[in-house]
C-alpha cells in the first residue's frame, strides 16, 4: 500500500559517537531469529558530494535493536532509480504547498497554534517552496473513536482518505496538522500518515509534549521548547517527504525519512536528509543546495536548534555557488 506510518530520526556524528544500546548479540531481532532486517537493501545508486561523508554512516544489522521499526516492520529501501522509477509527485517549478490546521486544538490550544507558523516557516525552507497557511478544517466525526487512546484516537487513514482530492490543482502538496491523537489499526497511535501520490497528508502533535526518556538509564524529563519544536519539524519534514513520494530509509543511519516505532527512537534520529534522499529530492525540486542549506543554518540558528545548525552551515560551506546565484564570487 503506498501509506507508510511514523516519523522519524541525530546528526550521524552525534551517533557515531553514542555508546551501543544494546551489547552485540543483542543486537537484532532479526538475526537472532535467522533473518537480517537489511539483507534486502540495494545500496545506494548515487555519487554522493564527500561534504556528507564525515556526518553519515550506513544502516547496519545493528540498527535493528528489539522495539525499532526496522525489528517491526520489513523494509526494502528505495534507490534513485526506483523513486524515479516510481514517478514520483513532481510539482511545478513554481508549485507552492500548503500546511491546514485541523480541529478545534483542544488538546494543546495555543501551545499546538504556536508551531504553525515555525512549521510553515521551516516546510518553505526545507522544500525550498512557498507555503501558505490554509484556512481550518474540521476533523471528520467519522474516523473518532471515542473509546481509544486516553482522550479518544481518530484513525488516521480515515482523515487522510476525507482530505483525499482536498489539495488544490496547481499546489505541489497539502499537509494538515492536527493536536489529536492519530491510530491505525495496527499501531497504537502514529506521528502521520503521508501519501505518496494524492498530494495529502496528515500529522499530529499530541505527542510532542512527552518526556523525553534517556536511552541509558531510562530516565524522564519534560521536554524543553526546542525539542517539542524539534519533534515537530521531524514529523512535518517526514509526511511532506512521502508526498514527495520518497520512500521509509534504510540506508543511512539517523534520516529524517526513516520510520520509526517510537517518541523515543524519534527523538534519536535527525531531521536531517541523507544524501540519497537528499539527492532524491534535489533532483525532483531542482533546489539550490547552497542557498537551502544557508538557510536551514539561519532558522536552526534563530531556535536554538544548535546541532542542526552546525551541520546545515558546513553543508553550505561545502557546496558550490551556482553560476547564476547572487552573492558574491563565483
Ligand atoms: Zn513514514
Ligand atoms: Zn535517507
């Protein structure tokens, strides 16, 4: 099915250096049960710029710790060739998106209205399109179940199917927002649902605000504002990518388009691209890396996303100036 569930994902630096969570015979469910969870990736079909060398590292067997995605669920990655292949949602030059608030915000109000115009802000970037604010929709009565999750769960393939033809001719992908709790029928809950073809998707904030949890020692904490605006752009970042028909990765450890099972597997990826998934949508957008990643650098820099920051500045520094790009010597 072209639905695919979750978020996602560290700088690989970051990961690099973070001790193992699980000793080595531990470390997939997979292999302990006779299987390998990557055996069926095709390696990635691009030559990739050396600048993302230092910062990323291939998914290993390793990945598959017990509880992760991968432990879950099978994935068989998705190349250049293939997303071309696929024909992907290929928006006009000048296509812009569009990002709805959906519902009464009853869950967070105007802690949840707060992250609008920063994922609006953020998805411009990223996307290196115009996004405008939509005006509110209304969640659909008929995908409430009142009696799920812990203040009632909307099933999230019933909302996207009731956004399904919504996004306006012309706009290059429509993505709603919405502080209630998201389910599907397998999954206790999910971030959103993203479709790789209609040009819709839906995310939900009702889990940004829980506590973040030490992979070591298992300890709680509040989440401080970065990090709930952090969660937000992962999971924002991630819907739009499948409705740029990019595919769950399973290439390089720590991309924002890898699925995850959990806030707390979330909370350990990046929101970064990795650089097939960045070539992936280089290719479809036909953006400036240079001039995107500078900007990516400025808004980190503005939110306190400092990590983020780091790597999005030397990104730009490495990438070549366009010929016709303004700003200074060739
Ligand atoms: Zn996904
Ligand atoms: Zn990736």
């Amino acid at each position: 099915m072209g639905l695919t569930f979750g978020l996602s994902v560290l700088i690989a630096q970051f990961v690099a250096q973070r001790p193992s969570r699980m000793p080595t015979p531990e470390a997939s469910y997979l292999a302990r049960h006779g299987k390998r969870c990557l055996a069926r990736v095709p390696d990635p079909d691009i030559v990739a710029s050396p600048a993302f060398g230092p910062w990323w590292q291939r998914l290993g067997e390793q990945d598959c710790t017990p509880g992760s995605w991968l432990s879950q669920f099978r994935e068989f990655g998705q190349t250049f060739g293939q997303y071309q292949a696929e024909g992907p949602n290929q928006p006009e030059e000048d296509a812009p998106l569009l990002l709805t608030a959906l519902g009464e915000f009853r869950v967070r109000g105007e802690e949840g209205r707060a992250l609008l115009e920063p994922l609006r802000e953020f998805l411009e970037i990223y996307y290196q399109r115009p996004v405008s604010l939509g005006p509110p929709g209304a969640m659909p009565a008929l995908a409430w179940s009142s009696d799920r999750g812990a203040t009632g769960q909307y099933d999230a393939e019933a909302v996207l199917e009731s956004l399904r033809g919504g996004c306006p001719q012309g706009t290059g992908g429509c993505l709603s927002v919405t502080d209630e709790d998201l389910y599907v029928n397998t999954l206790q809950y999910v971030f959103g649902l993203g479709h790789f073809h209609r040009r819709v998707g839906v995310f939900s904030m009702y889990r940004l605000w829980e506590p973040i949890v030490d992979p070591y020692t298992g300890d709680r904490r509040a989440p401080e504002e970065v990090e709930t605006l952090r969660r937000a752009l992962k999971v924002a970042v991630h819907e739009m990518g499948h409705e740029f028909t990019v595919a769950h990765c399973v290439h390089y450890r720590g991309c924002v388009m890898a699925g995850t099972n959990s806030l707390a597997e979330s909370d350990e990826g990046s929101l970064m691209l990795c650089p097939l998934d960045h070539a992936k949508l280089h290719w479809n957008l036909r953006f400036d890396d240079r001039k995107r990643f500078g900007e990516l650098a400025e808004f980190a820099n503005r939110h306190g996303l400092h990590p983020e920051a780091r790597y999005w500045a030397a990104m730009a520094d490495a990438m070549p100036r366009l010929p016709n790009a303004s700003g200074g010597p060739l």
